[in-house]
C-alpha cells in the first residue's frame, strides 16, 4: 500500500470510489477536478498494486488556521485493512506542514467506524447539521486543535 499525492490521471478511479461510498451524495467530476488543481486544496490517494483503493480530500484555510477534511473514502471491499486511519494520518501530515492549528470534518452520525477512528485520534463532536447527508441523514461537525510551531497548544472552544 502507497499513499500519494492525486493527480488528474486518478481522476476516474476517484470517481469510481465516489460512487461506491456515497451513492447519490458523491461528489460530481468537476468537484473532484478542483480538489485536484486548486492551490487551497489536496487530495491524497491509497494504491494497492495499480488499484487506487481509497482517497481523501482536504481544504487549506492558512489564513484562518484551519484544515478541513472534506472527504475520506474506501472502496467497500478494502475496508478493515486500516487504509482510512492512513488516509487520515496523511491528511492531517498535509495541515501540519501548512502550520494550521484546528482540523475539522463533518461524518454520518450512523457512521460507526468511522466516528471511532476519528474520536480515537483526538476529534470531538462539535454540533450536529440534520439532513446533511439528504433527508433524515445527519452528520456531526467534529474537530482537533493541536499545537503549531510558535504557539502553545489551542484549547478547545
């Protein structure tokens, strides 16, 4: 398994993960293309042999200090094998190096392994948004502070 930095050639298999994760919520192509080219923007994608297995997506808001996970996804029949937890590990590399100070991410409050990696690796729930994912789907808004080189460590608000 490498973890790598996505580029436009992944841009199909992205979609392909798009759809076996999120169905009718998932991300239209033009979406994950400015993922791919905006400045303010990442995307890392998990390979297994030539197969892009897993990616995620992330926003940069340098001014404001925070990282934001918009997505991290794993074809169904690759899951259990840890490649979300790297994914998220990478991503939160991605806002390290940018110095930011606070991660945030949205997930299905039904989402069970997912809401265990995240409250495991230090986020907590901030609020819920109803209907965030279509009708009687919601999510938890969920974030991490953590310390930045010059400043102590942000206490949560």
């Amino acid at each position: 398994m490498i973890l790598r930095r996505g580029e436009e050639r992944d841009l199909e298999a992205m979609m392909r993960i798009e759809e076996d994760c999120f169905g009718a919520e998932r991300f239209r192509p033009e979406v994950l293309r400015a993922f791919l080219l905006r400045e303010d923007a990442f995307v890392i994608v998990a390979v297994e042999g030539e197969e892009v297995v897993g990616s995620a997506m992330g926003l940069l808001a340098t001014e404001g200090g925070e990282g934001k996970i918009a997505s991290i996804a794993v074809l169904r029949r690759h899951r259990g094998k840890g490649i979300g937890a790297l994914l998220l590990e990478e991503c939160e590399n991605v806002f390290r190096a940018h110095n930011l100070a606070r991660y945030t991410l949205e997930v299905e409050t039904n989402n069970e392994p997912a809401l265990s990696l995240y409250l495991s690796r230090g986020y907590v729930i901030k609020g819920t948004i109803r209907d965030f994912y279509g009708k009687g789907r919601d999510a938890y808004c969920m974030e991490k502070r953590v310390a930045t080189r010059g400043s102590r460590m942000l206490r949560p608000s």
